[in-house]
C-alpha cells in the first residue's frame, strides 16, 4: 500500500512541476513577444525620422 501512496505523490509532484514549467514557459513566450514588438516599433520610428 505504501507504494501506491507513494506513486500518487510522484504523480502530483510530477503535474505540479509540469505545471509550474507550463506557467513559466508561457510567460516567457509573452516577455520574448513584447520585446519583439517593442523593437519593431522602435525601428518603425526610427525610419519615420
């Protein structure tokens, strides 16, 4: 019985940490899109000058 309890608790370590990596990964996809977009309006403006 023990290793049944300790299996689930593998389990939800193991989706916990897949969901902390999910989380992090997203948000940086989002940082990495805003400096993209912010250096394309940056050379935007730079050619209107």
């Amino acid at each position: 019985m023990s290793d049944k309890q300790q299996q689930s608790s593998k389990g939800k370590t193991a989706t916990s940490r897949d969901d902390r990596l999910k989380a992090a990964l997203k948000a940086n996809m989002a940082k990495r899109k805003a400096q993209a977009r912010a250096r394309t309006t940056g050379d935007d403006k730079k050619e209107k000058e």
